[in-house]
C-alpha cells in the first residue's frame, strides 16, 4: 500500500464522511435503506427523480438532507434542526393529554383536499419546494384543523415522505449493517439479529489484542464485528473448510482502514491443522504462500464495485453511479472513471507464517461459529483443537437440535465445562409522549447460542 494511502487513513476522521467511503442511507424514517460508496459521479434514485450525492461529501454522519427543487433538477440540501422547531414540539407534547379533540366527525371521502394534482405539478414549475408544497396541502385540507395533534402529524410526515423525502446519513458500523440486512434480506446473514450478534460476541470474550478464529457463513458480518471490536490490535482469522474461501463482501462497507484490514486474514483448515502437525511451511508451500506475500482469494474486477453480497438472484448490477440498494432491482456500481477514487481497502489475505507459528504456540483465544449452512458438531471436531485451553468459544445457529447435539458430545467428550445454550429475546418500544409501547411488530425469533470454555482433559479427544 502506498505512503498517500497510509496518510489518509491515520488523518481520517471517522465522524466525518469522505470521498470514498460506504455509507448507509436511512431514506423516510427507515422505508428503505441503501449501502453508498460516495464520490463526485455518484447518484441516488428516490421515488422519480436522481440525486447527486456529491453534498454528502464532507458531512458528518447523522446528518439529515431533504429533496429539493433546483434550476438544474433534484438535489440534495442538508437540513439544519432550528431551536424554535424543539421548543414548538415540546410545547405541543404538553398539550397532548389535555387535547379535547377526537376524529369521530372526520369523514373520509376524498372531497377535504381542494388542491389538485395539477395546482400541485403547477407549483413545482414555479419552484416551490417539498416544504412549500406540504404546507399548501396542510392550508388547503378542510378536515386537517379538525384532527388530533397525532392525526396532524401523522397526516404532515405522510406527505413529507411524498413531496419533499430526507435521508439521513448513517455510519455502516456493525449495529447498522446488521440491522440494516435483518429487516430487508435476513437469509443472507443466517438469521442473525443484532441482539444475537452482540451477545455472541460477549460469549466468545472478544476483546483487544485477542487472536480470534472466525467461522463465517454470514457474508462476512461476524468478521467485521470481530475486527471493529478488536481495534486495529490482535488478529481475525477467517477459516474455511475446502479450497474456496466463504464470502465476506460485508467487510468492505465497515471503513476500515489499512491497519485494520491488515489484522483480518484468511487460512483453509488444512493449513490451521498443518500448525499442530508441525508442516505448515510445506502447506504454504506447496498452496504457493510465501512469508511476504498476500494474495487474496477473492478475485477482483478491474473496474472497482460496491459489495454485492446483498444482491444475488433479485438484485442487478449497472454502471450508471455508486449506490447499492437492499431493494430488488435498485443496485448500481460505481463508474469507471471513479474507480481509482473510490476504491476500498481490501481485507482477507493469505495468514502469514508468522501468524501461523504464533497460533502454533498460543493457540487462538477466541473461537466464534457462524455456519447455519453446516452441521454444527462436524464444524467444533475441525476447529476446536486450534483453540487454546481455558479460552472461551461461542456458536450460532438458527435451530436449537444441532447445537443440543453438539453439546452433548462436548459433555461426553469432556473437552468443555460452563456450556450452555441460551436463546436471546428483544422487545422493541416506541417511545413518545403519551403513548409509549412496545412496537405492534417485532421479531419473535432470533436463534440459539451455545457457549463454553475448553479445557484440558486426558478423555478430550475429539473422535472423527
């Protein structure tokens, strides 16, 4: 890697977005998200009309834009909350429990509005904005004075939405991205919800300066998990089983930087069982890995693109700006002539022999599983014995009878003590004045996690 780039990342600063960067825009209060790769070329579609993301550049995330009418099309204008707008809100929570009004004379017959469609299309001729617009709706409604606040403000967010749209502008770290997959394409990360996700990595004690053994079926978010938790410091070895390495696109939408991406490597579980065998450097040999090299698996487009994990048989790909939708259909690549610009660190190269030999001392201090895909008890015989004694492991799975399975016969094999299957649970609220409770839709599953500690014993010998 080149000295420029070296500069760039330890000058970044993370709070604030850059040319280049992935980030996940919340379009409508959570309607629809969308994975970007910022540069000058990029564009966003929201609803009819392109918008440059060239005014996200340089913006802090959190954020908040909105869709303007300007004398060259759509753009995007940042919107900057006043003190007046939290004092006015304030205010009329306070009215709300002595509110006198109701909806029962409200009838809804389509004759309250006396704006037309084309007074409206009129209007955005003459520039008018999003906000313009809602407003002359909000005045020309017969009914609207009539409503409750919460009738109000739910029918001004309703056309809000329609007329003048806001996206915010999110950080992709690990809580987001996983969210962002679970409620839009679950089945690419296994099921794995984010409560799931933050207690497996609690149960595996992932901490700073620790060498993890990852196995990841799930695109690559528990390996960006692992490494966003560690820092920068210790090591994520990604193992797979076979001679193709398991996807971990997901990576690439964290932001790393170099240093990170440096501690997050790859070996085949031949090359791991060739450290207790004492032949690792005759593996890497004859693999065609030498000491300095770091060769990735995965191979690489000339032409720089989005990760397209997300989008496999419903999704497409183009070449016409750099947004990657979790929508069916809505994927777009970055083009050529940004690629050098908005190029990502690649994370995922062949583990070095140092590596090796340090783990063939040590042994790995963590052990995390994430392979729905494969049996659970076939995976713990091949990983296992990599893991050093008294370290922690943890391991997920969407159903519970492949990890009882697997618990059983660590119990019968005596290789760990302090197991246990636990199913985590989460209840989202809402949380508003006068009417706090729980969401009316939540997820009622979110999978099992079986954790233990290895230790040493003379009967621990795993039978294959």
């Amino acid at each position: 890697m080149s000295q420029n780039s070296l500069q760039n990342d330890s000058i970044q600063n993370p709070r604030v977005t850059w040319e280049g960067c992935s980030v996940l825009l919340d379009i409508n209060d959570g309607d629809r998200l969308v994975f970007a790769r910022l540069s000058a070329a990029a564009t966003l579609k929201i609803g009819n009309k392109n918008c440059s993301l060239q005014p996200l550049i340089g913006c802090p995330f959190g954020s908040l834009f909105q869709v303007d009418n300007g004398s060259r099309g759509p753009y995007l204008s940042r919107v900057v909350p006043s003190a007046e707008g939290n004092d006015l809100q304030e205010t009329q929570d306070c009215q709300l429990k002595d509110e006198p009004k109701d909806n029962r004379a409200i009838v809804d017959n389509n004759k309250a509005q006396s704006l037309t469609g084309e007074d409206i299309d009129e209007m955005r001729r003459q520039g008018a904005t999003g906000d313009e617009i809602v407003e002359a709706l909000i005045s020309n409604s017969a009914t609207y004075e009539k409503k409750t606040s919460f009738s109000q403000e739910k029918y001004r967010l309703k056309k809000q939405k329609k007329y003048s749209p806001r996206v915010l502008l999110r950080r992709p770290f690990c809580r987001s991205i996983c969210e962002a997959y679970f409620k839009k394409y679950p089945a690419r990360i296994g099921f794995l919800r984010v409560d799931t996700l933050s207690l497996l990595l609690s149960m595996a004690n992932i901490a700073a300066h620790s060498d993890v053994l990852v196995v990841d079926m799930v695109g690559g978010l528990l390996t960006g998990a692992v490494a966003e938790r560690l820092g920068g410091t210790g090591y994520v070895c990604n193992a797979y089983l076979g001679d193709t390495p398991y996807p971990m696109d997901i990576v690439r939408i964290f932001n790393f930087s170099s240093e990170i991406c440096k501690r997050i490597v790859r070996s085949p579980v031949d090359g791991l069982r060739s450290i207790q065998d004492g032949t690792s450097g005759q593996f890497f040999q004859h693999k065609g890995v030498s000491n300095s090299e770091t060769q990735s698996n995965e191979q690489m487009s000339s032409q720089d693109s989005f990760p397209h994990s997300i989008s496999t048989e419903e999704a497409t790909l183009s070449s016409e700006n750099g947004t990657l939708d979790l929508i069916p259909q809505m994927v777009i690549a970055s083009p050529p002539q940004v690629a050098k610009t908005c190029k990502a660190t690649k994370a995922g190269d062949n583990a070095s022999l140092d590596a090796i030999n340090l783990w063939k001392e040590n042994g790995f201090s963590s052990l995390l599983i994430a392979a729905p895909e494969l049996d659970a008890w076939s995976i713990v015989q091949e990983f296992l014995p990599f893991l050093s004694y008294s370290a922690s492991f943890a391991i997920y799975h969407q159903y519970l009878q492949p990890l009882a399975t697997c618990m059983h016969n660590l119990q019968l094999g005596k290789m760990a003590i302090g197991l246990q299957i636990s199913e985590p649970w989460l209840r989202e609220y809402q949380v508003l004045p006068s009417r706090t409770h729980p969401c009316m839709q939540m997820s009622a599953f979110g999978g099992y996690i079986l954790s233990g500690t290895r230790i040493c014993s003379s009967d621990s010998q795993i039978q294959k």
